[in-house]
C-alpha cells in the first residue's frame, strides 16, 4: 500500500513519516495525518491498481500511426513545479496568433494545465475548420513534447504555451482575435496540504482575468477524480467570477446528476493577498500572511442547491491521460460545466 511507514507515533498523531506519490510527510498533526491516508489512494503507491500508461492506449488511436508520432520525442519531467518561484511571476507574452494559427478568428478553446497534450491533439483534429485549440502548461519539456507532434500532425489549429496560467491568463489571451468558446481545466493537482494550496492554479486573479476575457456564452468545464480539488475549482470561480459565471443547464435539474461529494462542509479559498493585484506571489500564510482569502458568502449558492450535480460523462467525448489512468479502476471522476 505504502512503500514503508517510517514512523507511526500512534498514542498522539504528532509524527507520521512515509515515502509515498504524495511525498515525505514530517510532523503532521492527528487530522492532517489522517488526510494524507485518505488520499493516498489516488496515487500509484497508494493503490496498485492503478497502472501506468503507455500512450498507446486505444483511445490515442485517432492520432495515427503512433510509432511514428513518439518516435525520438520521449521525455523525462519532474511531475510537480512549484509555480510560486520567481520565474513563473512574470507574464507570457502573447504570441502573434496569425503564426501560430492558420485562422486566428476561429473560436478558441482552452486546456489549462494540459499535461502530455494528448488530449488537445484529438480535440484539435476533431474541430478542424471548426476551432483552434490552444494547451497551456507550466513543464516546459512537455510544451516542446506536444509541439513536435502538433507539427508532424500538420495541424495548423493546434498550438502549445510554455506558461503559468495563474499569472499569464490576461496577457497572453487578452489580444486574441476571435471569441474564447471553451476553457477545460482537467485533473489538476490536488496540492492536498493546506499550506500548499496556494499553488493550486485556480486562484482569485485567475478567476477575475477569465471574467473579462471570456464572452458571454463561452463554457467552463471542471473535472478530476479528488472531490475536494474539484470543489476548490467551482467555489473559487463562484465566489470570486463577480456573478458573471453560472451552472450550466445540464449540470441542475437533469435525471443522471451524481449528488455524492458535491457540497462544500468547510471553505477556505487561501492564497489571495494585495500583492496578487500586482502580480506578485501569493503569500503563504504559514509564513505570517494574515489575508488568507474567506468567500465573500458562506455557504456558497452552487455547493447547497440541492438540484445541482455531477455530470455522469464527460460531454467532451476526449478523454485526458489522467482520466484513462483512474477509469482503469472503474474510480468516480467528477465533472461540472459552467457558463459565462
């Protein structure tokens, strides 16, 4: 289940020590301690059940021949960058969207933090003459990864950004000529301890830059298989959107809804502070921040109506590398869309 427990100091809970998915844990209180055995089981150390994936799964089989498409790309990433050093603060430039876009005034769609890419590739050839697709995503290796493909692809409504999206929303997308229809944010990482919620991506200036970018009608879709991440996504877009964001259609009222894990018990939003407004890193607030964010309303509208649900399928029809990892294990994955 775990690699090995190094130290287990039972009568009190003030130490657990393991070499787990989710990293060392020193020093952890009763409550925190019990939280990192509890989300153990969305890592591969923590249920083997989950397999590791190859790329040649059947649902990449649209890309083609992937022989060709991997050959002389493979890559080593870390899987976690910490999006709070200092290089990641200054925003991306926006590209000149007419390179990197045969047609630049087709709608736009959006996948934040796209990992591999693989699941922008499909999207992009399924809406060929319909839309461009832009990944955004902050390991820089995978950015070059998806662009060779792209490029061997020939797609020419495809095209990859080496960027921290929390800072660079506005300054990269601000300028592009067509309307903005879609902006997917899938399996993001969960950064399960409190104090490292500030570098999960959807924060208050994320939420606020998208409300000004995005048109009226454009859609928001969220999903992941950690409940909690899911919710930080919806209540952050809700309590900071300035009402400008609302359940979609589909998402209240509907036969199907799964109502499982979808109200929020306790809400924190951390991680905003003045400095945000200038761009600055977010304060932490172990480290004597006292602006720790609460949601102007509590409890939030979406977590307590009680006609609101998860969505049953994904109603992209492309799934991403993660969602075939969990799906392996049959394990819930949680979706919601939102509209503009």
């Amino acid at each position: 289940w775990f690699k090995h427990f190094c130290s287990v100091r039972v009568h009190s809970m003030t130490k657990v020590c393991c070499d787990n998915a989710l990293g060392d844990v020193h020093t952890l209180g009763g409550a925190e301690s019990q939280v990192v055995l509890q989300n153990a089981k969305y890592t591969r150390r923590g249920n083997p059940e989950l397999g590791r994936l190859t790329g040649r799964e059947k649902e990449f089989e649209e890309l083609g021949d992937l022989t060709a498409l991997y050959e002389g790309l493979s890559t080593k990433t870390r899987q976690h960058v910490n999006p709070l050093a200092d290089h990641f603060q200054l925003p991306t430039p926006a590209p000149d969207w007419s390179k990197i876009f045969e047609d630049p005034m087709l709608p736009l769609q959006i996948d934040v933090g796209c990992g591999s890419g693989r699941f922008v590739l499909i999207r992009a050839q399924r809406m060929l003459k319909r839309a461009n697709v832009l990944g955004m995503e902050i390991r820089q290796k995978l950015v070059e990864r998806a662009l060779a493909w792209a490029s061997r692809l020939e797609l020419r409504n495809c095209h990859f950004i080496f960027t921290n999206a929390t800072v660079s929303w506005k300054s990269i997308l601000e300028s592009y000529p067509g309307t903005i229809e879609l902006v997917s944010m899938q399996f993001p990482d969960p950064h399960f301890k409190s104090r490292h919620h500030k570098r999960r991506h959807v924060q208050p200036r994320l939420v606020r830059e998208m409300a000004t970018t995005l048109a009226p009608g454009a859609r928001v879709f969220l999903q992941g298989d950690v409940p909690e991440a899911v919710r930080w996504m919806r209540d952050m877009i809700e309590a900071h959107g300035d009402g400008c964001f609302a359940l979609a259609p589909e998402c209240i009222n509907q036969p199907g809804l799964i109502r499982n894990e979808w109200e929020t018990r306790q809400l924190l939003l951390e991680g905003d502070c003045d400095a945000q407004e200038h761009g600055e890193p977010f304060c932490d607030q172990d480290e004597g921040c006292e602006k720790s964010i609460l949601a102007p309303q509590l409890p939030l509208g979406w977590s307590i109506d009680a006609t609101a649900g998860w969505l049953p399928e994904n109603p992209l029809g492309v799934p991403t590398e993660r969602e075939i990892y969990v799906t392996q294990t049959k394990a819930m994955v949680y979706r919601l869309m939102l509209v503009r």
